[in-house]
C-alpha cells in the first residue's frame, strides 16, 4: 500500500510549526488510509479544509489561498511558507470530492475556474445547500399580504419630516409581505420597537389568532429580548398586548435539540422572530429554517457588523450583503440611544467605518475621553452621575495596580452597597437574601462589567477575575456570597444555558445558593453542588457578553498583538454599553492594529 505521504512532511521540522491540528492531520490521514492519493497537496487540502472550519469559516476559499494565504488561515508569512506550492490546482484532482457522499466537497462558482473555488467539509456543504434550498422555497411562496397595508402602516409610524425614509416603517412592509426577513442595524436603531409593530399588524390584520414565538441564540439574549418586548408593548394599543407574546425563549428550547439528537421537529407556528441573529452559526441556521414551516414567517433581528457566531458560519453577515435575500433584507440606520454628540455612538461609527485607515480619527477620540479613575473623584463628590462622560479612557500598565481597585470598586458601588448585608462580618452574620433582594442584586450587578478580548494572558478573564475579587475583598473561598458565576455548558436537566449568569447568595440558615433570573422576572435558586460547569465572571469575554448590555462597560485591549482582537471585536465589546463606556488600552498600537483587522469568513451563502 501506498505511503502516507502527507505526514512525513507534517513530521519536519518546518512543516510541524504550522497550526495545524491533529484533528485536522487526522481526518487527512484517514482520506488517505481509505482512498490513497499520490499526490501530497491532496492531503494538504483536507487538512486545511478542516482547520478552516475549526476557525469558523464555512469553507475553504482556493482563490484567496493563492493570494492572500497568510491573511486567510491566521498563519505567519513563516508558517504559510511550509505550505506546497500549487495547492489550488491540486483541488481540481482531489479523490475525496466525488459523489453524492463523498467527504469533502469541491464548489466552483459559475464562469469560474477551480482556482476560484471553495472546498468544504460535507457537513458544511450540506448545510449551507439547505440553508439556499429553504430560503428559495420561502421566497417562491406566495404571501398574504393585507389590503390596507399601507392604512396600517399610517397607523404606526407617524410621517417623517424631511424627505427621509422612515426605515422602520419600510422593514415592517417588507416583512409583511414575505416569509423572510432580515432586519439589521446597531445598538439603538430600534429593532425591537420595530418587530412589536409588525407583530400588532400582523395580529389585527390576520383571519385567526397567530402562534408567534420570540428567540435568542442564548439565554442572556432570550431574557434580554424578553425584557425589550415586554417594555415596548406597553406603548401600543391595549387590545392587541393580549394577542402578542412577551416571553423569548433560546434556540435550543425552541428548536428541543440538544447533544443527544441532532432530529429537528417543525414547529406548529406562524410567525418566528429570532433576535441577535449574528450569533447563530452555520448548521444552527439551517436547523431553523427546518424547523419553521415555509408557510410561517421567519423574521431576524441582529447586527451584521456584530461578531459572527462561535461555531462555524457568517450566516447573517453573508445574507445581508448577499444576492440571496438583497429584496428582503432592511438596515436601520437612526440610533434612537447614541445621538450624533454621543461619544459611545462616535466611538461605535468610527470603528465601523469603511476607511482605509482608522487610526487618525480613534486617536482624536481617545485624545477627547478623560481618564476614568481621574474623573471619579469628582462624581463622588457630587450628587447622582449626571457630570460623568459617556466615554472615558484608562492606560494601566498592569491589572494589579492599586488604583484600578478603586475604579473597580466604584463601578459596582450599587450593587457592593446591596451585597453588604448579605456577607458575613466579625459582629454579624449574614442576612438571608429573597428573590426580591436577588432580583435586585443580579440586575446591580450588570450595572457595571469588565469585557475582555482574550481569556488567558496578564489581561484575560482568567486573571482579571482574580484581581477583581482581590480588589473587592471577596473569593476568600470558592463559593462565597456574592459570586457571580457564568454556566460554561448547557444544563438541560437544570435548565440552565451556556452563558446564563447568576449570583451566590445566602438562604435560609445562612446556606449559599445561587440565584438565576427566572422567565417569570423573578429568580431560580440552585445549589452550588449542583453547578458542574459554572467559572466566575466578574470579568467575562467580548464573544460570551453578545446578546448582553451593561449601563457600564470596562473594554478591555490586551498589551500584546492578538489575533482574535479585530475590528469586529472592538464594535461589539463596546456597544454593550449603554450609558457609559471605559476603554482600557496600555499599548495603543495594538488597538489601532486590532481596529484595522477584519474578520472575514469564508463561505457561499455571500454569493
């Protein structure tokens, strides 16, 4: 039998320093061992096909790893030189991408040559077919649209002054008279606002009562989605709050998939309106879109310009500025939150922009932030916080400053002043804590967060935490009165989420539990023994706080070069702010750099 020829080069010493993995070496080495190839570059195609999709990219885009490898598979000018020459032409011959089940997939474009081709996983393939195949299916369907649609608009939204569209407006008529809807717009432009009014037009207008159902990637997101809802139907005529649903749930509960099933059910529904959108990954789509019947309406709320989801995909990035639904996709542009002297809002536009180099501008604007801790004097000598900035900067060198104690401390000083009653002390013990007191502790708590861009490192979450709790007086054991902790895998049988937060608290007779919010606006108590996967989140990634808002939030730029910082990175860490903002930058070449880095995916749903 032939020789692996793929893992003596791997096995050199130039060729062991790329990253490749040995799930990518592996699955390499396996299309070999059952369909032998005498050609090494065959080989290198899989494994880099692999590697791809364990960077989040659908696929492998051959005409970019031609010219631009380096940029494409985040390796060093270095590590790209291991790599064979020619490799693009070799997909051409592969042995893996023949049949309808074959495990790699070899996609050309039309009127393209396979060097402007994309090689993917078959699973990947599979799923972005669906997703294409499903939103055909939708759009070919007719739609009921309502007589006097454009009476009830008028009825909505009063007229804009000015010529200008009312963006709102147009996404409500676009969704009412399609199966599916995008709808895309930063922090404040009013998407929720604008999703309840197609909801009570759709209500009034529709022959029977509507089963409607309200979703997010994560339990966070659900229960802010939840909360957005709940405020903006008490602004729209009573008659229709009773026929209109309030309660988001995750994608998981909706869809009923977890780790044991991979079978999707359709859902008995009409409409479907899933939030943060961006977040959902390439195969999460496509269950989805399976799961909504074609004759439903399916509507998604998110920013684009958000981070892309942790899994595999860029599935809303790619559809909002793709062919496939160009007629049905809506941008709101009008920030109802940052006004044009908002400096979040400056900060927000700045970093987003289309430019060919930020770098004069965000200097301008962190020139413009006082410094943090320089300002907190003064609000502590005056009465509320209406004289802080909006936006403010910080440049310690390291994490165990003294001074960042203070800041620390004042950021939480609500929620601290609440929690004192509840921590043990020399003279007294701790006061038993009720679902009233927890409500109101968990939502102090995010009053204030500290966002990271990287977990490990001299300004990771790993060790920011540590210093937070040091700087608070607290973590004198591992569970202790007042620990905000995250759930790091999702818990059915507790019915608990990745990424849902709660607070250690005491109970009766002093024994700690931990107080989750509950769907119902009160709290879900759990012991701390039943918690397998939880790590304290004082400070917490910019991926983990998607779906989250915070009144304050400490951004936190590493000192060092890191890939992972980018420029979409930095727009989603910092409009999760939504009255103040605090960037903490001790080098700041690397924000300039980080804000000049883009993320881009490869995949063929853009197309």
């Amino acid at each position: 039998m032939m020789t692996n020829a793929l893992f003596p080069l791997l096995q050199s010493s130039w060729a062991q320093a790329t990253p490749l993995t040995g799930l990518d070496k592996s699955l390499a080495n396996l299309l070999h061992s059952k369909q032998p190839s005498d050609d090494p570059r065959h080989m290198w195609l899989a494994a880099l096909a692999s590697h791809q999709w364990g960077r989040g990219h659908a696929c492998l885009d051959l005409a970019t790893l031609h010219t631009q490898a380096a940029a494409l598979l985040g390796w060093t000018d270095e590590q790209t030189a291991a790599l064979p020459a020619h490799l693009q032409e070799a997909a051409a011959t592969l042995p893996w991408t023949q049949g309808d089940a074959s495990p790699l997939v070899l996609a050309e474009d039309e009127g393209h040559a396979s060097t402007g081709a994309r090689l993917y996983l078959r699973r990947a393939w599979t799923a972005e077919q669906n997703i294409r195949a499903n939103i055909a299916q939708r759009l070919a369907l007719p739609c009921e649209v309502p007589a006097d649609l454009q009476q009830r608009l008028d009825e909505l939204f009063t007229p804009t002054t000015g010529g200008a569209p009312d963006m709102q407006r147009l996404a409500c008529e676009v969704a009412a008279q399609n199966r599916i809807t995008l709808i895309t717009g930063g922090p404040g432009t009013g998407k929720t606002t604008t999703v309840v009014k197609l909801l009570s037009l759709l209500v009034r207008t529709a022959p029977r009562e509507l089963q409607i159902h309200l979703a997010a990637p994560t339990g966070k997101a659900a229960a802010r989605l939840t909360e957005s809802i709940s405020n903006a139907l008490t602004k729209m005529p009573a008659d229709t709050r009773p026929h209109m649903p309030s309660q988001a749930q995750t994608l998981h509960r909706l869809l009923q998939t977890n780790s044991k099933t991979t079978q999707v059910h359709q859902l008995a529904t009409d409409v479907v309106v899933v939030d943060e959108a961006s977040m959902i990954d390439l195969e999460m789509m496509a269950r989805l879109l399976q799961a909504v019947p074609p004759t439903a309406r399916l509507i998604l709320l998110g920013d684009k310009d958000q981070l892309a989801s942790v899994e595999a995909g860029a599935v809303m990035s790619q559809l909002c500025t793709g062919s496939l639904l160009q007629h049905q996709t809506v941008t709101l542009i009008h920030s109802h939150r940052f006004d044009a002297k908002s400096g979040i809002g400056q900060w927000a536009r700045t970093v987003n922009a289309d430019v060919a180099d930020h770098t004069p501008a965000l200097k301008a604007l962190w020139n413009a932030a006082p410094d943090w801790l320089a300002t907190l004097p003064l609000q502590q000598s005056i009465e509320g916080d209406a004289a802080e900035p909006d936006v403010t900067r910080l440049q310690l060198a390291s994490a165990s400053d003294p001074k960042l104690a203070v800041g620390l401390r004042y950021g939480w000083r609500h929620w601290l002043a609440l929690l004192e009653a509840h921590r043990p002390s020399k003279t007294a013990t701790a006061a038993p804590c009720n679902d009233t007191q927890a409500v109101a502790l968990l939502k102090a708590f995010t009053e204030f967060c500290v966002l990271c861009a990287v977990r490990e490192g001299p300004l990771g979450v790993v060790q920011l935490n540590t210093n937070v709790e040091h700087a608070l007086g607290l973590g004198q054991s591992a569970w202790y009165a007042g620990r905000p902790v995250m759930v790091t895998r999702n818990d059915y049988a507790l019915e608990l989420m990745n990424g849902d937060i709660g607070l250690c608290l005491p109970g009766p007779e002093g024994v700690l539990r931990v107080a989750f919010p509950a769907v119902n606006g009160g709290v879900r108590w759990v012991m701390p023994s039943r918690l397998d996967s939880v790590e304290t989140v004082f400070a917490m990634t910019v991926h983990k706080s998607q779906g989250s808002e915070f009144a304050h939030v400490l951004l936190v730029i590493p000192a060092q070069e890191s890939p992972v910082l980018t420029r979409e990175l930095v727009y989603t860490g910092l409009t999760r702010a939504r009255q103040r903002l605090t960037v903490w930058a001790p080098q700041l070449g690397v924000l300039w750099n980080g804000c000049a880095r883009r993320v881009l995916r490869s995949g063929g749903l853009g197309n």
